[in-house]
C-alpha cells in the first residue's frame, strides 16, 4: 500500500503539488493521468525518494519513506521509465540481473529468474545475449518491465512506459502489463498522458490538475460521471466509447434472432455491435453464443438507451 498524506512538494518555491492525499491500495493499478505539468512525475517519484516532500508525509508499505534508506528503498521497488534505461554495453541476461546481482543472489537463483522474467515478459531465451542496441523499441521496454521486475519487488513505478513505441506496439505491451498484473498481484502506479491507456489499465485513477487531485475513482465510475474538467481532458468520445466497451452484447438481447441480421457473438463489447450497425447500415443484430447457436437480438435503440 502506498499513502500520500497532505503532501506537498515546491521546486524552488513554486509548488509542483499542494496537499496532496491519495491511497494506493495493496494489488490496485493506480493510473495518474493530466495534462503536462500537472504533477504526475513528481508524485510517482515521491514513492522512491527521488522527490522528497516539503510538507506531510509518504507511507511505503506503513513506513514514512522519510524514515527509510535511499538505496534500499529503491531496489525493492521496481521503476520503469519511458526512456528505459538499459545499460548499453551489458546483454539483455545482465541488464535484468542487475537488483538481484546488487542484493547478492546466488549465480544459479540469477540465472533462473532471468530465464522466468523472460519469459513473464515473453522474449524467447535467445534474448538473453542480445545487447540493448539490437533490440526494437517495444523489446527493449520489455526488457526494461523484466528488468523492474527481477528481485521481485511488490511494488512497480511506470513513468510514461510506453510513451516511445508506436500505437501497435503500445497496445500489445498494454495487454501484457494487464495480464502481469493480474498474474503477479503486485501494486503499480503509472503515469500517462493518454486518457485511454488510463482507462484501459487502471483499476484506480487519479486525475491531476496544476499540482491537484481533481478525481481519483475507478475508471467505470468516472467514465459515467467525469466531471467537467476530466471530460474535457478524456474527450466525450473516449469516454464513449470506453462505456460501450465495459458492456456485452449478451446483456442486451430482446426479441426472436432474425436470419437476414448480420451476426454478433454475445461477449462481443457493445462498441463491436455499434461499429457493426455502422458498417452495414442495420439497426438490428442477430445475437449467437460462443457454440453458434442464435439467442435473440440486439438493436440500436438498445445501444442508446445505455447512455446516462
Ligand atoms: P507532469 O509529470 O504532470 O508533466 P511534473 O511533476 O514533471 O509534471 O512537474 C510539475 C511541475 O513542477 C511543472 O511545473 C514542472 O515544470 C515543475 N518541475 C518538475 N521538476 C522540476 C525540477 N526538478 N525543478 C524545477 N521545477 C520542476
């Protein structure tokens, strides 16, 4: 768990962040998200120590990070920044080594983890000796998560990390990060501009605006109640969207299946069956279960009446 209480931080006088009170819960992917400036770096880098507050106080784990050592409370948390970092005359096999390699681990337990991050990360073993420069922008940030991950911290800090690869690439590590957090259990706190990799991680998001916590709620609740300055920042479209996403079809289904009907699958997200409308001009869906077999239909009008 990590508790920011009251704090605030002042970069010669000029305050970065006022009163700043947020809980991460232990498990929770908490995403902070607002314009440049708004202070996001800057609280995510109070977690570590690379900031240190000038008013209140910042819990890691139940223990004011100001009572800690600098070093030793930074190798038990993992750091991913969007410039990654690597080390580049060391291979991929010794970049990841490095916490472990500082805590003292034993040769073969090193060895093994680095096989086991690899693969958490999934690059295939052949990996192991490539050097940073022989690695695309999306394996290196790959390289860069194993790497935050190898001495098994509880706690992951991501600033901006996929703020350097291109949108498909992105969307991958998105899913990947998704699924090791599910995996892994560990508690993250990332920083984004892009309102809908927020939406799509977070479990918790924090919006921030000049130095201030303006939202923190779960990405459903604010996606239909954003307020007027994080509708303005997400964009109504985004925030759209995201709610038709959050639904499935098999939810909406009303009335016989009609043969002539395009057909959906009833887990498709409702933004699939509106796109489907779209592209071929039917207000009516025939709706199937995964086997096939029809279950009724879905209209437009369905689709409509979910708006707030
Ligand atoms: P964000 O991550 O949301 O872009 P930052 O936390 O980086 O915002 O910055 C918040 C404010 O603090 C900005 O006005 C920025 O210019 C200022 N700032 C950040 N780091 C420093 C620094 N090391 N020295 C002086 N001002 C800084």
């Amino acid at each position: 768990m990590i508790v920011f209480e009251d704090v605030t931080v002042r970069y010669r006088g000029v305050p970065a962040l006022e009163g700043v009170n947020l809980t991460i819960q232990e498990g929770a992917l908490g995403v902070l998200v607002g314009p440049s400036g708004s202070g996001k770096s800057t609280l995510i880098r109070l977690v570590n120590r690379l900031v240190e507050p000038d008013r209140g106080r910042v819990l890691v784990r139940g223990i004011d990070v100001m009572a800690l050592d600098p070093p030793e409370l930074r190798r038990s948390i993992g750091y991913v920044i969007q410039s990654v970092g690597l080390f580049p005359h060391r291979t991929v096999a010794r970049n990841i080594a490095t916490v472990p390699r500082l805590l003292g681990w034993p040769r073969a337990r090193i060895d093994a983890q680095v096989d086991a991050m690899l693969e958490l990360v999934r690059l295939d073993g052949s990996f192991r000796h490539r050097y940073p420069d022989e690695l695309s922008g999306g394996q290196a940030q790959r390289v860069g998560l194993a790497r935050a991950l190898a001495a098994e911290p509880d706690i992951l800090l991501m600033d901006e990390p996929f703020g350097a690869v291109d949108p498909i690439t992105r969307r991958e590590l998105q899913g990947e990060l998704t699924r090791i957090h599910r995996e892994t259990g560990k508690t993250i706190l990332l920083v984004t501009h892009d309102p809908r990799e927020a939406l799509d991680l977070a479990t918790l998001i924090v919006v921030l605006r000049a130095g201030h916590i303006v939202a923190a709620s779960r990405p459903e609740i604010l996606a239909h109640e954003p307020g007027a300055f994080a509708r303005d920042l997400f964009g109504a479209d985004t925030l759209i969207l995201d709610r038709l996403r959050r639904r499935h079809v098999g939810a909406f289904v009303s009335g016989e299946a009609q043969d002539e009907d395009p057909s959906i699958s009833a887990e498709a997200p409702l933004s699939e069956a509106l796109l489907c409308m779209m592209e071929t001009g039917r207000e009516r869906l025939r709706v199937v279960d995964a086997e096939g077999r029809a279950m009724g239909s879905i209209t437009f009008h369905a689709i409509l009446e979910t708006a707030p």
